[in-house]
C-alpha cells in the first residue's frame, strides 16, 4: 500500500473525456475534456486548486454524455490542450500524483501531451503515480470499488453528486485517499482551509469536524429555583 509522504506535495486528480473504447484505455479518437485536481499538503488541503475545461475538437459520446453531462456546446468556446498545458504540466510536476484508477487518466494525459510539438511520452517520469483502485483493492478484495461505494463504506457524504465532474471527484479521492492510507475510521479536516470558495463549485461539500459540546452551567437563581422544586416533590411524596 502507498503512503503519504508528508514531506511531499500530493495532487488527487481526475479527468473526464470524450468517451472511451471498449477496453476502457484511450485512444486516438477521444480527448480530455475537464481536468479537476486538488493539492494536499501535510494530510490537509490546501485551496490551491486546478480546474479547467477543454475544447476537444470532436463530438462528445451520447455514453460519456450520460456520464458526466459536459456538451458539445458548453465546450465550445473553451480553450485547447495546448493552450493550458504549460500550466498544468507545472502543476502536477514532480507531486505524488493521486489518481482512481490511475491507468486511463494517465493514458489519456500522456496522449494529450504527445500531441503537442514538445512531446512529453510518460508523465510518470515527472510524477510519482499513486492509484487508489489499487489500495482499495488490497483492502476490500472481491468488493465493488467505486468512487460512490468507497464514499459509502467510509460514510463520506456524496449525496450531491449526481453526474462525474472532475473537481468534484477529486475532492472526494482525497478525503478517500487519506482515510486509506491512514487506517481511521473518521478522518479532521482542518477547518483554516486557503481559498474555500474553490470548493463551493463543488455543491458547497460539507467538510467534518470533530466538535466538542459546550457546558452550560447553572446560574445561582437556577440552583434556587432547582432546590425549590425538589423539596416540593419531597413534600408531595
């Protein structure tokens, strides 16, 4: 199982996509269409985030449609790989890159990147890939290891997620992540969190906090008026 290394910079990505072929593995034909990707520091989040829509210069599957429910017409005005590429290549560059099902984003990303005239092969070689489904697999063999059955097993509330969305998710993976590779059955987020408005586009996620009851002691007329009342009852006895 891998470790958080605290000393590194972790990145949980997700991506969404045109479609895919039937061996669920990219190729030629689909593109990347959002990139959603949080930063973790010392097992807490940051608030620097990455999030982009992409132009993929084809038509959108009606199944990846259904997915994740991004159009062909939303895309339209947003920009290409190329254009955001610099920036997330300095993104993700030299993190713990964090990722469900590692194999087809990671295929997805390095077709998107040898597409360009500085072709990047591997982004392995830059970052070290971390894949969940893998973890989760280790320890829940011969069980469903989805995104939404993890989210239950681990009571972490999803209910707002209706569609994939990569920000969203990545959100979620994390939370995952750090309940995984940290045996806990609950899991403190800190609540000084940078830049929490990035995360209400995530449909206002609700964060858990361990908190603590407040004690409200009585004041010396509610004492009296307590003892009052007792050697009422005693007398009525």
């Amino acid at each position: 199982m891998s470790i958080i290394n605290n000393n590194k910079r972790i990145i949980v990505l997700d991506t969404e996509t045109t479609g895919i072929n039937n061996f669920g593995k990219p190729f030629i034909n689909h593109r990347i269409i959002e990139i959603g990707a949080v930063e973790i520091i010392n097992r807490r989040f940051t608030g620097n985030n990455f999030h982009v829509y992409i132009q993929p210069n084809r038509l959108i599957d009606s199944n990846a449609l259904k997915i994740h429910g991004i159009t062909n017409d939303f895309l339209s005005d947003k920009p290409l790989f190329k254009n955001i590429a610099k920036k997330f290549f300095n993104y993700i560059r030299n993190s713990q890159l964090v990722i469900h099902n590692a194999s087809f984003d990671i295929g997805f990303i390095n077709q998107e990147f040898s597409l360009l005239k500085n072709k990047i092969i591997d982004i392995s070689k830059f970052c070290y890939i971390i894949d969940t489904l893998k973890i989760a697999r280790e320890l829940f063999p011969g069980k469903k290891n989805t995104l939404d059955a993890l989210c239950n097993r681990y009571k972490i509330k999803n209910c707002h997620r209706v569609l994939h969305g990569a920000l969203l998710d990545s959100f979620l993976l994390g939370k995952l992540y750090l309940l995984m590779t940290s045996g806990q059955e609950s899991l403190l987020f800190d609540n000084k969190i940078e830049n929490t408005k990035n995360f209400e586009s995530c449909g206002k996620l609700i964060v858990n906090k361990k908190k603590s009851l407040k004690i409200l002691k009585a004041t010396k007329e509610e004492l009296k008026i307590h003892e009052k009342y007792i050697k009422h009852i005693q007398y009525k006895k």
